[in-house]
C-alpha cells in the first residue's frame, strides 16, 4: 500500500509539471504566431520545463496550496513581450491559449473515461490518480479564467480596458494569488461553487468525482514529506537574478520605470550576462526618455546575442529619438536582415528617411511596411506627406483618402495641423477630402 501512495504522489506531481509545461507552451507559441517572435529565443518553444517552470511559483507554491487548502494554484515563468504583438487581439489570444492548452490536456487525460475504456469497477491505482489530476486541471482552468490580475482571464481583458484601470489592476497583480487563496480558504460559499462547478465538469467528461476524491486521499497520506521536498527544491535550484529579473517585470508591467530598472541592475549585477535582464533594462531607460544611456544598454544586449531582431529595432527608435537618424536606419537593416516581415520595421526606417528629407527612400519603406499591413494608416498617411513635400497633388490626396478611410478622426485631425501639407492646403482636392 506504501509502494502505491508513493507512485500515486510521483504521477500527480509530475502530471503536474507537466500540464504548466504544456499551458505555458501554449501562451507561447501564439505569441510567436501574433509577432513575438523573441520567445524562440528564450527557449520557449522547446517544451523543456526549466524554461517554462520557477520552483517556487510553478511548483512548490501550488503543491503546498493543494496540500493545505485543495487546490493548486496554477503558476508559471514565461514573460511575452507584448509591445511586439500585431495588435491588442493578440495579446486577448495569448492569454487565453494557455488555457485552452490545459482544457485539451484535461480533455486528453479524461478519454480514457469518457470513451467507456475504463469502469468503476477497474482496481488499479493509476485511475484515482489520474481522477485527481482531471480534477486538478479543471480547477486549474476555472481559475486561470477569472478576470482577475494576475490570472489568464485577466490578460484576456485587460489590452481592453482603459490605461488607468490597467495600471491600477496591475499593481494590485502582485497579492492577487493571495486573495483568491484567501477568498478560497475563508470564504465557504466560494470554494463550495468552485468545487462544486469542477464536479459538474468531471462528471460530464465521465470522470468520478468520488475516484478523484480517492486519488486525493491517497496523495495526501505522504504530502508532508513532499512539501519539505519541494520546499528544499526550491531553496536549491533558486535564482537571486530570475527573482530580480521577474520583479523587475512586475514592475514594468505596472509602468514603475525606476524600481523596474533598480530591479534589473541587481539581475545584471548578479549575472553579468543575463540578456533578457540587460534587454528590458535597454527598453526601460528608453522609456524613462534616457536614450543615451539605453543606446549603450542595446549595444551590451547586442554583444551577448545579436541575432534578436527586436534589439536592433529599439535601437533603431532610440537612435531617431536622439535624431541620429543614418544610425536608426542602420539598426532597423539589421533588424530587417533578421526579420524582413515586420511591418513596424519598415514603417520606421521610413520615418528616417522622411527626417533626413529622402523621400523616395522613406515611399518606398512605407510601402513594404502596407505590403505586409494593407491597413496600415499610418503608414499610408505619412505617405501622403511625403507626396505633399515633393508637391505631388494627386498621389498625395490619394494616400491621404486612404489613410482616412482606415482611420477617419485622426487622420482628418491630424491633416487639418500638419505643416508638411501647406504646399497643398488650398488645392480645392485637398480641401474637400479633410473638410
């Protein structure tokens, strides 16, 4: 019966580790789809936990949860750099593909019972264990889908919501696994409806919510020696630069530039190498509006790992900020050497070229960034300044008709302003086409 307790702890557990893989991979690879494509190169595509786990957040924490209170609060350790995705759908799309991937684990797992493979009546040890981790899984993804920061079911929403709501939201993330657990632990009508919605949900896929409770029972009789386990796991095989580096994430997110930079330092300082610490630190000094001090930052990111085409587009931004314009254009050449279908890539190496006054260099950029991004306004707007500077009436207004078409307010307000239109403000084309 000993033998059996252990194997049932040791299937759970790694069940376990590794759907979070499987869930984390899932958010990741849509990323890559929506134009991340940086997660690649922080291994995210691999399916090797140690890129996708932290010992304390993904596995220590959510065992000792399910130890002390029933449920295992799901974590995980993967960080998409959201300013790189196409558009705010994406960011909706990879919050929700991490779980999606665990409900089709959950599905895959419950085959067995709800394809009449196994019966009530079968003894073997494997099936309350595997009971118990449908079950995990299913309440894994009723959490994961509350809107609440910092669950999946808030990322959902939260591209959604207005700035300000954002922020707040978002420093509030960091207790927000607290209060649920909180919520869960004290409050009984609330864990009674998760509990009771997670039985609904085994019973339709066929699995027994009395096995589960079997497979739970069975788990728990050596959960003291696992926790003390985990917990010297943890201690072991923690990272003083990874716990600085994801609060220096934290930070960013909840837009707190200077601690996040702080943050950052202490990961370098530990890890002199540590390229994904050096990178945000490059996009935070860039943000704080201290382009010269994250030039040099890009240019160590560069030294650790050049094949990133996000690093040299940064670059590329902090160089035209600074109006070191022939260096921004080399920088987004690199980056279009790496990654040539990238629509902002294109769209502002063409603003450098419309600041060094070479039009037809600057036409035909913006022309690639709407081959890749027909609906590109922007693109097309700025289009038709460059016609209007070189005195190009018609080209002009029709580029111009397409910008509005894409994006009617802003494009008809901006137009009314800009000073490269004066040369064709009173063509009566023009004037009828903004009002």
């Amino acid at each position: 019966m000993k033998d059996i307790v252990w194997l049932v702890t040791i299937f759970v557990c790694l069940g376990w580790i590794v759907s979070v893989c499987l869930h984390e991979f899932g958010h990741a690879v849509v990323a890559y789809v929506g134009g991340d494509t940086s997660v690649k190169d922080k291994g995210y595509l691999t399916l090797n936990p140690l890129k996708y786990t932290d010992p304390g957040l993904s596995l220590a924490l959510p065992i000792l949860f399910l130890l002390l209170g029933g449920i295992a609060l799901p974590g995980g350790a993967v960080y998409i750099d959201r300013s790189r995705l196409r558009h705010r759908g994406w960011e909706s799309a990879v919050s929700a593909a991490g779980p999606l991937a665990s409900a089709l684990v959950t599905c895959f797992l419950a085959m067995p019972f709800w394809m009449g493979w196994v019966s009530r009546e079968t003894q073997h040890w494997i099936l309350p264990s595997l009971a118990f981790l449908i079950l995990l899984e299913i309440l894994a993804v009723i959490l994961n889908l509350l809107p609440i920061p910092p669950l999946d079911g808030y990322g959902i929403i939260e591209p959604w919501l207005p700035q300000k709501i954002q922020i707040q939201l978002n420093k509030f993330g960091r207790y927000g696994i607290w209060v649920i657990f909180g919520l869960l632990w004290f409050v009984e009508p609330a864990s009674r409806l998760l509990w009771q919605t997670a039985h609904t949900i085994s019973k339709t896929l066929g699995v027994p919510p009395e096995m589960a409770g079997v497979g739970f029972q069975l788990f728990r009789q050596q959960s003291g020696w696992l926790v003390l386990g985990f917990v010297v796991l943890a201690w072991l095989l923690r990272s003083k630069e990874n716990e600085q580096y994801r609060r220096g994430n934290k930070l960013l997110k909840s837009q707190q530039y200077e601690a996040a930079l702080a943050a950052y330092n202490q990961a370098i300082a530990i890890k002199a190498d540590y390229y994904e610490a050096w990178y945000f630190r490059s996009y935070v000094l860039h943000l704080l509006q201290r382009y010269e001090e994250a030039i040099t930052s890009y240019e160590q990111v560069i030294q650790i790992y050049s094949q990133d085409a996000s690093v040299w587009y940064y670059q590329g931004l902090t160089f035209g900020y600074l109006q070191r314009y022939e260096e921004a254009i080399s920088s987004y050449d690199q980056a279009i050497a790496l990654e040539s279908n990238i629509e902002s890539f294109w769209f502002y190496r063409g603003d450098a070229f419309y600041h060094l006054q070479q039009y037809e260099k600057a036409l035909a950029s913006y022309d690639r960034a709407i081959q890749i991004k027909p609906d590109y306004a922007g693109a097309w707007y700025n289009k038709a300044c460059c016609y209007a500077l070189q005195t190009n009436i018609t080209l002009a207004v029709e580029n111009l008709q397409q910008a509005i078409e894409l994006e009617p307010n802003k494009s008809i307000n901006d137009a009314k302003t800009d000073s490269d239109f004066e040369a064709i403000r009173e063509n009566p084309l023009f004037k009828n086409l903004i009002g």
